[in-house]
C-alpha cells in the first residue's frame, strides 16, 4: 500500500483533498503552519465537509497544561466573551481560536493537544493516540490523513509524520502531505 499517492490533482497539478462529503483529520506541529498567510494547509482543507486539526504543540507556552482541547469555528450562541472553559487553556483571549475563525472554514474543528516543543520522540505515542480518536475506531470510506512534508532539519516535524504515517497504516487511509510553513518560504525565494 503507498500511503503518499496524491488522491486527486487541481488545474496546477497540486495535490487536493476531495471537497464532497469528505472527512480530513489533519496534524499540524502548531497553529503557525494553519494560520500564516498562503497556508498550504488552509488550501488544501477549503471545502471539506469536516474537518479535524490536531495541533501537537502550542506556539506560545499553555498557562496551564491540561488534555486536549477542542474549539469548533462554528458560532456558539451562548458564547457571552467568558474565558475559555477548555482545560490547558489559562487564558481570556486565544489569538489561536480568533485567528482560525477568520479563516472562513466552517467544517474546520481544532483539537490542541498542548505538547511543549520541540517534539522528541518520546512523545509520538500521545500523538498516535490522539489522532486515533480523531479517526475513530472504524473509520468510514472517504477518510484521509493529512500531514506536513518532511523539513529537512525540523525534528518535530519529523515526529509528526512518524505518527501520521503509523496512523495512515493501521486504519488503510490515505496520507496526504501539504507543505509546511518552513517548505513554502524556502520556495518563495
């Protein structure tokens, strides 16, 4: 089974996830790769119908640490500005969550599991772990996994694919990869 195969190609020839009814659980090392402008991760993700982002690692230290968080973008209406009730988050106003909800993708449910960088190895099995929820115990047909492309010098990177690629295996789904924050600079210049 080759886990990397692009699913589908737009006019650019670039690798897309299908927009119809699909489902995406996707892991980012932090919020940097989805909210930094040209987010390769953001493109790939426009118009799916859901959406699940594990972010491994804050980019700014939790105030207190605590299990995975989750934010949904979709308006809350009991939303009255009261601060954030989800564990290991220890502040009024998350830059995190507003920046996501400007983003304009309404199938998008943010998951932060609050790991402290850089990642180590010590930590794949929580990641593992976390994104085998994301997928559930018996994932339906359309499901794919989405994660950064290798940096070559990023070892938190590396961990993340390590255990996107644990994943993609053991459920049969397919791995799909954008380019990461560090990859799309370098390709700018």
């Amino acid at each position: 089974m080759s886990i990397s195969v692009p699913v589908a190609k737009g006019d650019t020839g670039d690798c897309v996830v299908p927009a119809h009814q699909g489902r995406v659980v996707a892991v980012a090392v932090s919020a940097m790769e989805l909210l930094c402008p040209k987010s390769d991760l953001v493109r790939l993700v426009e118009g799916v119908a859901h959406v699940d982002l594990l972010l491994a690692a804050e980019d700014v230290p939790m105030a207190v640490a605590g299990p995975v968080s989750v934010f949904d973008t979709a308006e809350d209406p009991d939303d009255d500005d009261t601060p954030d009730r989800a564990a290991g988050v220890g502040m009024v106003h998350d830059e995190v969550r507003d920046g996501v909800a400007r983003l304009g993708v309404p199938g998008l449910r943010l998951h932060r599991l609050g790991l402290c960088p850089p990642l180590g190895p010590v930590v794949e099995g929580d990641l593992v772990a976390a994104l085998s929820e994301l997928v559930g115990f018996d994932p339906e047909p359309g499901v794919y996994c989405l994660a950064p492309a290798r940096a070559p010098a990023d070892s938190s990177c590396a961990v993340v694919n390590r255990a996107a690629q644990r994943i993609a295996q053991v459920y049969g789904i397919p791995l799909l990869r954008y380019r990461c924050h560090e990859l799309s600079v370098l390709g700018e210049g």
